[in-house]
C-alpha cells in the first residue's frame, strides 16, 4: 500500500502485532533497570556535546537575538544589559534539562505505576531496531499523536530502557507551573512553550531562535505533538505547523542538510484520563492540574487499564519528502535569521504535517475493545442484545474486515477470541458489563453532577437526567471513535451510493465521485481528510467493498456501478453505517439549530452557538425524535461542524473587537446541507431511540 503525495510515495509497511513486545515482561526485567548504566546511543552525534547550558548560549549569541537586542535597545548600554537579562530569565523558563539522579527516580516510579495498573506495555521493537539504524545521519523528529497526558512521559521511558537517548520534548505551560512536577519534567527533557505568544515579539523570537537551535546543534532530537492538544475524543485532529515549522526552518535556510521525521503511533487499551474526555465533550472544564491532584489520583489507582502500544513508524528523509520543492537558493540573499518561510513552503510543511497525522492513524492499534465498542453500538442502534456467543462472533467479524483494511488488531491471529473478549471486558467493566446470563449491558454511571460548578460550563446546562443518560453512551462512543479512521470514507461510499442508486440498481460512477466528494468535504475536520488522497482513498474503498461482497461488480474501469441489494450482507454495511450515523445526526442537528435559532440574528459568538446547539439536542433526546443520538451533545464534534460550514463558505466567520462572531451567508447554502443531511439520515437503517432504555436505571 502506498501514499501518494506531490513529490514522493510513501511506503506503507504492513503492521504486525508479532513484532511488539511487552516491556512488563520477565525477560525484559533489564531493560527496565533504572540503576543500568547509562550509555545511549545519540540520534545525531555532534563534534562535541552540547549541554542544555551550552543550548541557551547559542540563542543567546545568535544572530536573531542580537538583531532583536540591536533594534530594541539602540546601543544604549543599560537597555541592552535589561534587555539581556529578560531574555536569559525567558531562556530559564523556556529551556530543558538533563538530570540523570532524577531520570532514574521517575523511572522507577514509572516501574511501579505500570506494574500496578497495565498488563503490557507493548513496543514495535523491529521498528525501533530500524529506526535506530537509520541514526548518525541527521537530526531526528518524533512525533508522536497525543491521546494522553502520559504520552510523552511514556516516550521517554521506552527510550531510555532501549538505551536511546531522550530527546528535548515541547511541554505546555501547565506543566510548567506544577509545583515540584515541572522541574522534574525540565531534567528529563522538557522544554516549556506558552500557548499564545500574543503581539509578544520578544518571546517569539527567542522561541523560534530556541527550536533552531536544537535542530541544527543538540544532538538528542526533538519531540512534540503535531497535533497540538490531546484529543479528547480519540479521534485525529488536525495538526499544528507552528513548531513542525520551526523545526523545518534550518532545512529550507540552508543550515542542515537534512531532518528524520518519525511518526510514532500511541494506542492505549483505556486511557487514564477515560471518563475526564467523557466530561469536557459534555462542557465540563477540565480541573486545573495540581502535583498534589496528580500524586493523589496515582495513589487511589488500583484498576486495570489493560495494554498500550507503541509503535515507531517507518522514518521519513524531509529532503526527500519535500524534493524540488526544497528550493534553497531563495533563501541565499541574506543571513536565515532575518528571513521567513515562503507561502509554498508553509503549505508544503502543512502537507507534510498532514501525512504525519495519517501515517501515526494507519499504525495505531485497535484493541479488542474497540471491535466490541463498535458490534455493541451496531446492535443497540437496531434494538438487539448482544450475547457473549454473538459478541465473539461479532469481533471476529470485525477483524477480518479491519484486517483487510490494512489496520492492526488485537484479535490479529488469535485463536481464542472468547478470551480475549472477556479480558478486555474486565478492563472496561466501567463502560459494558456481563450480565449473569451472558449478555452485555452498559454500565451505569454513579457520578454526582449536581456538584458541577455551573458557571463553568462550556456549553448548555444540561439537567442531570441527560448527563447521567449521556455519560455511559459517551464513554461507549470514544472506543468506537479510533475505528474511523477505516471506516469513515468506505462509509460514506455506502451512504453516497445509496442515495444515488437507481431503481435498476445502477449508478454512474462519477455521480458517486462527486457525492462522496461533498460529504468528506463536511466531514473532513471530523475525520482529518485531506483532498490530496481522496482519488487513491476513493479507489481504496470501492476495491475494499468489492471484496467485502458489498459492491457487485469489479470497480476497475467501470463508469457503472452496482451495490449489493441491502438485504444482502447487511450485518457489515450497517455496521459501517453506525459507525457513521452519529456524526450524520450531529452536524444534522447542528444546522437545524443554526436555522432556528440564528437565522435571524445579525451575528453569534462560538459559545452562544455552542449552548445552542446543546440545549437543542438536549429537547429532541426529551422529546425522543428520531435522527438524535447522546453523542450530539458532543462539544468537539459540534464547534467542528461549525468550521467546517465556515470552510465551506456556509457561515460567514468575521472578527470584532478582538473576538470572532460568526453569521449565517445569505445564498441558502446550510439550508441545502441541512436538506441533504435530512435525507442521508433517513438512508440509515435504524433509529436512535433505542439507547432511551440502554443505560440501566436511567429514563429520559
């Protein structure tokens, strides 16, 4: 399988489950040694070593901060020696450490923890042993995808057990102000950054002059998350260029001839922070992180929170990646300090950042729990019960399909997936539970929101009623949510042919192209999709529904297209369409409450739009409406339909008085969405109203 991109084709290596290995393990007892000696090898040795002291020096000296000294301060003595000083006290607070004493000490308590909470930390260490050979070469670029708070402290600990040294690591400022925790942090790599720089010129310089440096002169990597945030919703979000840019800077001025850029993929059985995601996609806002909260949590944790993989993705050569595009002579006309990247380039790089994000999504392991997630929600949508017999046969099911997909599974191989549902029933018996009589049910939640301070809320104050309904349903949707990856663009084929096809049974492929085109364009926030690949993901799934029996003929050079009638293989296509329907009623919703309650509004802010869109919702759950799920209360998928219909041209997006307000065009645009949502919608197989009785003990 491979990626087609402007200048180069990425090769897509094969996952294999085989090639992890379980960090936990006896046989790994050495290498999670914390008193080991500490030899490591260097992604990029340098002539001489240079220390985190020797770092800031070297933005000290550097050209762009003596330019910014020379314009602020007009060779006026005192105002220099200020001036320096400031940006020594903004090197202190910015710069990263190394501290072998302290390395050592949360290693070992990492030790404990993982052996407390996980059974496996599992490594792609055939991967990791080729990563390790292509070192020696070029500076190296980790980046990871962000679904934990435990990301990059995980990286680090994986790293110094295979002897690789830790890499200078981008950490926000709430980090930054842990009592105790932030200075820790610093010594084990840690490099602080704000996260808005303002109309503050100075600190941006010295930032920018500080990413510099460590691409062209440290000698360890760097890492940091493309993605920008966590993602709450474990889903993709769309990446960030402003420190993939930084990083990228010295390659296009010239300064280094070239940079290794290492997708590293993260995939957690239940992340820690599992039902913290739940509340802030209902409005709740995250409580501010203390040590002391932090210490506590880990102390009170005694539950299983299953396996996590990690897996370093094949690295790629930026030179290549980029190839004519690296046009280095623009930038021969004066020192690179005082230049910026052109237009082109920023929009290479986002192209870059964007494969990036693809490449960390294709290798991302999907856990037993994540099929169950997925054939539980199938069922519930068309009001059946789900036995442990149907569950196994279900999940299997399910990795046949994912498998021909191309992703990786953790039923991959398994002759025993009885065993495997009943273990990750286990870890997740907050969110689907065994009856006695073999036959799930969710779990319901004991949560008290009464507590919650409601002028804190994001969105709508919703009743507890609603919060006690939406929360299980929630904490089922975020296991179903990394599945959409694979599924979304098969999906909306589906849904697009079903809307086309005629009463022959026909369609013409084109009509189909041009469909498909429309609703990835709607979703492509959602679904992190990219115009660039949807010609060879279109391809990808018409050839996969051809071999699934979905699609009747071979769609090689065909200008007309059959499906497979709905009675035929009807399990698999409406699971595709659950997967989907939840995103369809948001964004359906959405509009409906734009239409009803903004059309005649000179202009709303995004927060007025978003308790909107939420009490909307929650009157059609009252109400039982059809086309209405939980998950419509979802902040994340709601502000993202926003965007998208500001990207379509839909929603008028204006700034006023430093705030950005928001009206509805005037050419009838959203009403035409609104419709074709309408009739997408009715195209589903199944209403919502089921889940009304899903959530034990709790009726709307």
């Amino acid at each position: 399988m491979a990626l087609t991109v402007e200048s180069i084709t990425i090769k897509l290596s094969p996952g294999k489950l085989s090639e992890f290995r379980n960090l936990l393990a006896p046989e790994y007892r050495e290498h999670r040694d914390m008193t080991k000696r500490y030899k490591v090898t260097v992604p990029f040795k340098k002539d001489g070593p240079v220390t985190p002291e020797k770092l800031k020096k070297l933005v000290l000296a550097s050209g762009r901060i003596q330019l910014l000294l020379d314009e602020q301060t007009s060779n006026d003595k005192a105002k220099r020696a200020k001036l320096t000083k400031t940006i020594v006290e903004l090197l202190e607070e910015i710069g990263l450490a190394e501290n072998i004493s302290i390395i050592r000490t949360l290693g070992t308590m990492l030790n404990s923890i993982f052996d407390r909470i996980y059974t496996g930390v599992l490594v792609n260490e055939v991967k990791l042993e080729q990563l390790r050979s292509r070192f020696g070469r070029q500076t190296v670029l980790y980046l990871p995808s962000h679904r934990s708070y435990g990301d990059f402290i995980l990286m680090s600990y994986v790293l110094f057990c295979y002897n690789i040294a830790i890499p200078g690591i981008a950490a926000g400022m709430d980090f930054y102000s842990m009592a105790g925790m932030g200075s820790a942090l610093r010594n084990t790599g840690a490099f602080y950054m704000r996260r808005t720089y303002g109309n503050d010129r100075q600190y941006w310089y010295i930032f920018r002059e500080y990413m510099r440096q460590l691409t062209v002169a440290y000698d360890r990597g760097i890492e940091f998350f493309v993605e920008g945030t966590r993602s709450r919703s474990n889903k993709a979000l769309m990446p960030k260029i402003g420190l993939l840019s930084m990083a990228l800077e010295p390659l296009f001025m010239g300064e280094v001839p070239d940079l290794l850029i290492v997708p590293v993929s993260v995939s957690y059985d239940r992340p820690v922070e599992e039902q913290l995601f739940v509340y802030e996609l209902l409005g709740v806002p995250k409580p501010k992180e203390t040590t002391r909260g932090l210490l506590k949590a880990l102390s009170i944790v005694r539950e299983n929170f299953g396996t996590i993989y990690l897996e370093f993705g094949d690295p790629l050569s930026a030179k290549d990646y980029f190839g004519d595009g690296l046009n280095r002579t623009r930038h021969t006309i004066a020192p690179s300090f005082a230049q910026s990247l052109a237009k082109e380039e920023r929009d290479a790089i986002q192209n870059l950042a964007n494969d990036v994000v693809h490449l960390q999504q294709h290798r991302m392991v999907l856990t037993t729990f994540h099929l169950i997630a997925l054939y539980y929600n199938y069922r519930k949508y068309h009001g059946q019960t789900v036995t442990l017999d149907e569950l196994v046969e279900g999940v299997t099911m399910l990795g046949r399909m994912f498998e021909d997909l191309g992703a990786i599974t953790q039923v991959e191989g398994s002759e025993n997936v009885e065993a495997l549902c009943l273990a990750a029933l286990d870890v997740h018996r907050n969110v689907l539970q065994l009856t006695s009589e073999r036959v799930l049910t969710i779990s319901r939640t004991y949560h008290d929101f009464s507590s919650v301070d409601k002028r804190k809320l994001k969105g709508y104050n919703l009743t507890d009623g609603v919060m006690k309904h939406a929360v299980p349903i929630f904490s089922l949707q975020l296991y179903c949510n990394p599945c959409l990856h694979w599924l979304a663009v098969p999906a909306m084929v589906l849904l697009a042919g079903r809307s086309l096809t005629k009463p022959n049974g026909t369609l013409r492929r084109s009509d189909l192209v041009q469909t498909v085109r429309e609703l990835r364009n709607l979703y492509g926030l959602e679904f992190v999709l990219y115009a660039r690949r949807d010609v060879v993901e279109f391809d990808a799934a018409l050839n996969h529904l051809y071999r699934q029996g979905l699609l009747q003929c071979d769609p090689a050079g065909q200008d007309t297209l059959q499906f497979a009638p709905q009675t035929a293989h009807h399990q698999l296509a409406n699971v595709y369409l659950s997967a989907l329907g939840p995103f369809l009623c948001t964004y359906l919703q959405a509009t409906d409450a734009l239409l009803e309650q903004f059309r005649g509004k000179e202009s709303f802010t995004e927060k007025e739009y978003l308790a909107s869109v939420q009490q909307h919702v929650e009157q059609q759950l009252l109400r039982q409406q059809r086309n209405v799920h939980p998950y419509c209360l979802s902040l994340d998928s709601i502000s993202l339909a926003l965007h998208s219909l500001v990207t379509l041209g839909a929603i008028r997006k204006s700034k006023r008085d430093n705030v950005y307000r928001y009206d509805l065009g005037t050419d009838g645009m959203i009403e035409s969405i609104n419709q074709r949502l309408k009739r997408y919608c009715t195209l589903l197989p199944f209403e919502y109203l089921t889940f009304q009785d899903a959530v034990a003990g709790c009726k709307l």
